[in-house]
C-alpha cells in the first residue's frame, strides 16, 4: 500500500495526502504550476514546474532541499522519468527538448546546480544535461 498520495496544482502548491481518507497531510509552496512529480527515492521528491522550474522537495517534512530556475536552458517541465541504465539520472521532456539530470546525494550541506552542454545526439537533436546536487 502506498505511504502517499502526491498532487501537483496549477497554484504551485505541492499536496500530500493521506492514501485511506484523502486527508491533507502536507502542502507545500513551490514557485509555478506544477507539471510533474518523480520520487527520487523514499524521502525525495523531484518537482518539474511551469517555465523550466524545479524543486527537489523531501516527503517526510516538506523541506525544499534545492531550488532551480532552468527557464533560459529548458523552459517548460512537462514530464520526467529515471533512466534505467544510469544509476541517479532522470530524462525530462521540455518545451525545448530532452535533458538528462544527474540527482545525487554527497555529504554535508546543498550545492548549487551544475549545468553543463553535452555533445549532439542523433535523436534529438542538442541533449542537455542538468546536475542537480545535494550533499
């Protein structure tokens, strides 16, 4: 059975809610209208919102562990999944194209993101990558 349901609104808020009575557990306040959710792991959630915003938001608490405005590199997040064959990495489908983020966890405190170009690929076209790191 499932610990909780996730809700994604178009007022940017975040909703946990309770999988037996649908009760409110949580909300949370991100910055747009959220598009989709991934859960990274059993206490992380990766958000990916109107005009390229993304937030990497712990279940347990509510905590918005990092925060990013990918607008000018991405735009739009419309959907995201893990890849298979890489350990931490996540594929997003954007208004301007496919982009691979690398969702990891170090030790210590919060980095900022790491954004850098890779090579063309044949599919389509530019692929971006996103580093998106937590210690």
């Amino acid at each position: 059975m499932e610990k909780h349901i996730f809700v994604g609104c178009t007022n940017g808020h975040l909703i946990r809610l309770d999988p037996v009575n649908y009760f409110v557990t949580l909300r949370v306040k991100l910055r747009k209208h959220i598009f989709c959710i991934l859960q990274i792991d059993e206490d992380t959630l990766l958000c990916g919102q109107l005009a390229g915003y993304v937030d990497l938001v712990r279940i347990s608490d509510g905590k918005i562990l990092l925060s990013e405005d990918l607008r000018h590199k991405c735009g739009n997040i419309i959907s995201m999944a893990k890849t298979k064959n890489r350990e931490h990495e996540v594929v997003m489908a954007t208004s301007k194209g496919v982009f691979f983020a690398n969702v990891s966890r170090g030790r210590g405190g919060l980095t900022s993101a790491q954004i850098r170009e890779l090579d063309q690929t044949g599919m389509f076209g530019a692929a971006n990558s996103l580093g998106l790191f937590t210690r």
